[in-house]
C-alpha cells in the first residue's frame, strides 16, 4: 500500500498498540512511550527501525518498494493490536 493509503488507514482505524509508537518521517502517526518503530525513506529505500537494546535503534526491514514496507509496518501495527489486546484479557482475569 502507499504511504498516503496507510496514513489514512491508520487515521480511520485508530489502532490501540498498548503504548508503542509508529513514526513515518519522523512524525508521529500512532502515539506510544518508549517502545516505537520508525519508518523512514532514506538513501534511496525504505527502512523500518526499532530501538537497540543499548541506545539508538537497529534497522529491522529494508525495502525499495513503498507498497511492501507499508504493508510491512502494518503488519506489525495489527500484530501489536493483537498482543495488546491479549494483555488486557488475560490482566482482567
């Protein structure tokens, strides 16, 4: 998908992470704490990033094609939508 379809997407849906952050462009389109990932076009491609255990932040996927990394970063956006929302059930036991 195109980066202007997943900013959209993400506007509509208003995706719960359980405090992790998404950026694209170094704006923040999902607000989080601590934990984030990135999403930036830089030398010609495209890179998702996390942060390092020891301080600045470790490229996790790395492509030329918009389509395949904004598939990519929602992907994790809806895994981490899933994994929050098994916390809270399984906190409400």
């Amino acid at each position: 998908m195109k980066k202007e379809t997943f900013l959209e997407k993400i506007k509509e849906e208003k995706p719960d992470t359980g405090g992790c952050g998404f950026f694209v462009d170094d704006i923040e389109v999902i607000q989080g704490g601590p934990a984030y990932y990135r999403c930036k076009y830089e030398n010609r491609k495209w890179i998702i990033y996390m942060p390092s255990e020891r301080g600045g932040e470790n490229s996790i996927f790395e492509t030329k094609s918009e389509d395949e990394v904004f598939e990519h970063l929602y992907e994790i956006i809806q895994r981490n939508v899933r994994l929050y929302k098994k916390r809270v059930m399984r906190d409400q036991k």
